[in-house]
C-alpha cells in the first residue's frame, strides 16, 4: 500500500482504543409494527405500549363500463388533434349516457379483482397483517362488487352512504335503489342506506341539484367518515370506496398526518389498488397514518425497532475536514462486486472475479467470496489461485448460494482495494469439535501475528464451521481481546432440503496460497486506513406467538425439558402438530431483559431438541415466522446502518440466517428491499451469525448482521 497512508495514521495517543472509535457495533431489535394492533400483547414490549393503532385497507373499485368509455372517448379526442381541455369534454359527454347509470365492473375490472385478491392473499400469508374484521363499502354496484370479489364469504359487510363517489350529477356516480342493490347483494348489509333514503326521501339514489358536490364538499364528507371509522372497534379495516373520495382524503383530512415513508404516492389510487395505511395514535392527539403500497406492504411492512445495545455518539464523530456527501461519487471506488451462476467452479471464480474487477478502480487487495455448498471448495480455491493476484481472501459457503446487489448466483465476490492499511487471513483446523477454543485462538494469533503494528486489529471477519462456535469465539478473545467481530457458520442446503447431511466449507486465502477447510475457522483481521471507516449492526427480529413456558433441564445445546415435560412434547402442543425440524417457529430466550432467538435443528430421542445455540434455564417463547419477518428486518437493519453512521456508505457485507431465507418464496425480494438502501452489497446466508453484543463477541441464530463500510 502507498506509504503516504502510514504516515497519515492516527496519532499512538488515540491507537489505545482505537478499534472501539474506529468500528462502532450496535444490537437492534425489530418487531413487526402490525403485531400491535392484535389482541395478544407480548411481555417483551417497551415504551410503546401506550400507543394505539389501527390498520385501514383502501381500495378503490376496479374498471367500470364508463371507465372503458371514458377513456376510448378521452383518447380518440386527443388523436383528432384535440387539446387536454378538449379531451376532457369529450370524457364528460361519454359519462353522461344514461346507460351508464350505476355502472357494473368491465371484464377487465373483474380480472383486476381476482389478480388484487391473490396478491392481498399473499400479504396476509407473507406478513402479520391480520384480514379485515369489517368491511366498509360505498352503495354504488362497481365498489359492491369489488367488495364482495375481494373478500368472498366475508361475515361484515356493511355499505355506507358516507363513502359514495362524488355527486356530479353524472349517471355514473348514481346508485340504484336500495331494494334492487339488496337483491343482488344479499351478503351485504344495506341498512345504513335504508335509513338514508328513508331520511332523503328517496333522494340518496334519485339525484336532485342541490345534492351536487364540489371537492370541498368530498373532503368534508371523508373527514366525517374517518371519524366514524376511527370509532370502530374493528382493529382492521378495509374501506372499499372511489377515486374522488380517496383524493379528497389525501389531499384533506390525511394531507398533514401521510408519512409515505420515503416514497411519494401519488393521491389518485388506481383501479382496483390497494394500500395498506398504519394509523397509529400516541395519546390525545391527531394520529400519524403510515401509509404503503400492497407489495411494499408485503415485503417491506413496518417494523418498531428497539435499540438492544448501541455504540457511544463518539464512535460515529468524523473530523471536521471529512469531505461532504456530494463529492462522495467522485472518489476512486473501493469496493465493487461480482457475482456469477456457472455450473462449474473455475467458471464461476472467473466471472464473478472479473465482474468485481472491472468495476473496482484498482487491483482488488482483500475479497471476501461465498458460494452455494454444492460447489467444490477445493476447485474453488485452485481457481482463485490463478486469478487473485497478491489479493487476501476469506469466505465459505452459503445455502444455496448469494444474494447481490446485482442479483443471485452461485457465487459471489465481495472485493476492497485500499480499505486498509493491513489485512491478513488467519485459519485452523478442528473448530467444530472439542478443540474448538484452541482452534479460535490458533487463527487469531495467524491472523493478528503477520504485522508489524502492536495494535489490535479494528476487525476480525469470520467464517467458522457449525458446531461449537462459542468456543471459537472464546479462543479469539484470549488473543484478540474484544476486538469488534462479525461473521457467520458455514452453511449447507440442508435448511430447504429436509435436513439431509451437507457440506459446508471455510475459505481462506493469503501469501500460502488459497485452501479451505471443512471444520474449521477463517478470520480476517482488517487494520483500517486512516481515511476508511466501518461499522457492524446485529439484528433480530421476533414475533411472539402466545405459548410460553420455563426451561428446566437444559445441557450446551440440548434443549431437554419445559415445564418438566419433555421439550419435543411440549412444542408439539404449542405448534398445534407434530413436531418436526423445519418449522416456522424460533424460540426466544429471554436473557438479562433482552431477547435471544434461537433455531431448533433436530429431534434427538427421548424428546430432546437440538439446537443451533446455546440453550439456558429461562423462560422461553414460541416465536411465529412469516416471510416479511427476513425481508423487511433486513431493509430496516440497513436502513438505520446507514443513517446512524456518519461516513458516507459506498457497501456493505450481509450475514444473514440461512433458516430465515428459507422462508421466503423468492431471493430477489430481498434483494429489492436492501438494493433501495446499499449501494453495493453482499449477502451470505449462514446457519449461525456472530457479533458483538455490549463488547462481547457472541453466537445467536435467526439472525441479519451487516457491517457497512465507506
């Protein structure tokens, strides 16, 4: 490396702690925001249990007959030559045909219903969202037919007055009579308009002049309707309604109170569109609506995230010459990634080696690389061979493959060039049996051993084999101290194959050449340069579900009794079937007012759970995984790296649980949602993830810990 970056180091005063300053670590849990509007209230909620919340589903109808003509008519004017005003009276005359009186869906709209309903099928399948307990719906046959297309077989269903589009005076936002609206909507409940034409006289479905509407008038109209809504006890709600009235609600009652969450959503809703609104009331005040589209709803839901153990403000001050986030995208890049799908390892190491490469400014001088454990470690490393130059390497394997930022594959490649201003790669044999602790400790002092610094590196990046990894953890700091460590076990397929025996393996790679290991540990130890910064966030998240018990009998990671019954026994009963490995439960320990997740892995006989953590005697919870619970944590981890930082975040390295991912249906969600917060990314999929909780280096499961660098 350039000697100019020795002689810009940090002063030896400020050296003695600086692996604390200089790689900040904090601990956040995460908790699905929509769990708090269900009737269970777990023991493990903090200061927000004073706050109230509602979720509202809006949807507007689907394509109507006169929506189809209105169109065509709009379209055929502006194809004559016809301006936006032209367009526009050409629109109103289509909508004043009388056949268009109350009109029924198109068969486009019908379609739009049915392709809606799968789609808010999968949010209450994918997220903790619960389904509507009512439904509120506008007396016009478009919104009553959405209503009852959307959610068939509903047992609350009720039309509302209040909720109709707004009076033109146009057929098309006139309703039939109430008797004629009853008979083809027996499921419905019409009581509401019956009382509204008993009090009009009939003129809540026979429009007269002075019933006309301006917006102002919708508004007002909306604002009384959310207060009614508010007023329900219902904890969710869909209101099924109008383009008008909608608008009008945007743009009145809920102007001030949306919080879109960084995406601005237009006011106007599509046909057959649904969003997912968060009102939520702290104390006597006006409530903040969160408000979201249905698929960032389902993959991004809303998460209340708690601050387990966070760094001193210390640790993210920068000096005051650090140059502004402007001029960040005109630095030299140092870090890119590659990532490929061959089939073949020497295939795969090329490809994703050269995509790293190519947009890397420089020679590539640490990766980190991972790959699906169905590749060959060995072919792996003889590739790397011929390719890495004098470039450092660790990794390992990953279940079925990485995630990056720019998409899947087999293997990826997570490259740095003058990250630091040393980096070397330490390994050992023998981490996944007794000799565990001697095995940290012997690639610690390999990895920290090469360089002339007295100083404690600001970084141990880890790779170890499943088993025995805290007493990994405990042999590295014998040598390393509390030096800031993040890493993951290695992973097989096992997790989506039904748990058949797997192959994982442990990369390294330095001045000997490149090798890997299958019970072992590879540690990177990463001294910073003066001008690049990390920082390491660990995070879980957890949704209780109402079964819990103590541990009485517990050995290591043998979880053998709860409540003095067998625990196999007993998690059968809390699961409501036979208990089996894969499962979509965790199990929360509770440990000193914090929450530890950890995985059951097998049964053993005599009802005796394996675990893939350390177990003690606690109380433990049965926890309910849902699909949202990997992806949206995972966004929001992200998320707050990089605002709580104060360096300008060009990537970042992910591990996350390889039991998590399983749950969800496709990796690309997952590389959406983080894509929206890094830049450049990594993400490996791990059975077991370590790092630092209150300065202590520990194992958990369940887990999503990113370190960011800039």
């Amino acid at each position: 490396l350039p000697c100019w970056r020795f002689w810009h180091a940090k002063p030896a005063a400020k050296d003695s702690r600086r692996n604390l300053l200089r790689v900040p670590t904090g601990v956040l849990a995460f908790r699905a925001r929509s769990l708090d509007s269900q009737a269970y209230t777990p023991k493990t909620r903090g200061p927000q249990d004073a706050r109230q919340r509602k979720i509202i589903y809006l949807v507007r109808h689907a394509e109507a007959w006169h929506n189809v003509e209105e169109k065509a008519a709009e379209t055929k004017a502006l194809l004559s030559g016809g301006d936006a005003k032209a367009a526009n009276l050409a629109r109103r005359r289509a909508l004043a045909n009388p056949v268009f009186l109350d009109a029924p869906l198109s068969e486009i709209g019908t379609k739009q219903v049915m392709l809606t309903a799968d789609h808010f099928a999968n949010l209450l399948k994918g997220t903790h969202y619960q389904p509507p307990e009512l439904v509120l719906v506008s007396p016009l046959e478009r919104a009553l037919q959405t209503a009852t297309l959307l959610f068939p077989n509903h047992p609350r269903i009720l039309a509302k007055e209040i909720l109709r589009e707004k009076r033109t005076g146009l057929p098309c936002d006139e309703r039939k009579a109430v008797w004629e609206l009853a008979n083809n909507f027996p499921q419905v409940d019409f009581e509401d308009i019956s009382k509204a034409d008993v009090a009009s006289g009939g003129g809540s479905w026979d429009f007269q002049a002075h019933l006309l509407e301006t917006n102002a008038d919708v508004a007002i109209r909306a604002k009384c309707a959310l207060e009614k809504i508010y007023a329900e006890s219902a904890t969710s709600i869909a209101v099924v309604t109008h383009k008008g009235f909608l608008r009008e609600l945007q743009t009145g009652p809920w102007a001030r109170l949306l919080e879109s969450n960084g995406q601005e959503l237009p006011a106007v809703f599509k046909n057959a569109e649904v969003r997912v609104c968060e009102v939520e009331w702290i104390g006597d005040g006006e409530p903040r609506v969160h408000e979201r589209l249905l698929q960032d709803a389902t993959w991004r839901p809303l998460m209340t995230v708690e601050e387990l153990s966070s760094p001193q403000a210390s640790a993210y001050k920068r000096s005051t010459s650090w140059p502004k986030w402007e001029a960040f995208n005109t630095w030299p890049h140092c870090m890119s990634v590659g990532v490929s799908s061959e089939a073949a390892e020497g295939d795969a190491v090329e490809a994703a080696w050269k995509a790293m490469q190519d947009q890397l400014d420089g020679v590539c001088d640490f990766a980190l690389v991972f790959g699906d454990s169905n590749l060959n470690g060995e072919a792996v490393a003889a590739s790397l061979n011929k390719i890495r130059g004098t470039a450092c390497v660790a990794g390992g394997s990953s279940s079925h493959g990485v995630l990056t930022s720019k998409g899947p594959g087999r293997l990826g490649v997570l490259g740095f060039r003058n990250m630091a201003r040393h980096i070397h790669v330490g390994q050992a044999s023998g981490a996944a049996g007794p000799g565990a602790r001697v095995a940290g400790a012997t690639a610690a002092r390999a990895a920290v051993r090469r360089t002339m610094s007295s100083k404690s590196p600001d970084l141990l990046l880890l790779s170890v084999a499943p088993g025995c990894e805290d007493d990994v953890l405990q042999g590295i700091r014998d040598v390393c101290g509390d030096v800031p460590v993040l890493g993951g076990s290695s992973a097989d397929n096992s997790v989506r194959d039904h748990y058949r025996p797997g192959s994982g393996w442990q990369l390294h790679g330095g001045p000997d050449g490149c090798g890997v290991l299958s019970d072992g540990v590879v540690i990177a130890a990463i001294w910073l340069a003066w001008d690049s910064h990390a920082a390491c966030f660990l995070s879980q998240c957890y949704a209780e579900a109402s079964n819990e018990g103590m541990i009485t009998k517990a050995d290591g990671r043998l979880l053998i009794e709860i409540d003095h019954r067998p625990a196999a026994e007993v998690l059968s009963e809390w699961s409501g079937f036979a208990f089996r490995p894969l499962v979509p439960y965790k199990l929360a320990l509770e440990e000193n007012g914090a929450v530890r997740i950890v995985q059951a892995k097998r049964i053993l006989p005599n009802g005796v759970v394996e675990c893939f953590g350390t177990v003690d005697l606690t109380r433990v919870t049965l926890m309910r995984a849902k699909a949202s619970d990997t992806s949206g944590a995972a966004a929001e981890l992200a998320s707050k790296a990089r605002q709580s930082v104060c360096f300008p975040v060009e990537g970042a390295a992910v591990f996350s649980s390889a039991v998590a991912m399983a749950d969800l249906p496709d990796m690309t969600v997952l590389q959406h949602v983080l894509s929206r917060e890094l830049p450049i990314f990594m993400c490996c999929f791990t059975l077991g993830q370590q790092g630092m909780h209150h300065g202590v280096a520990l194992h958990d499961n369940s887990m999503t810990n990113i370190v960011v660098f800039g």
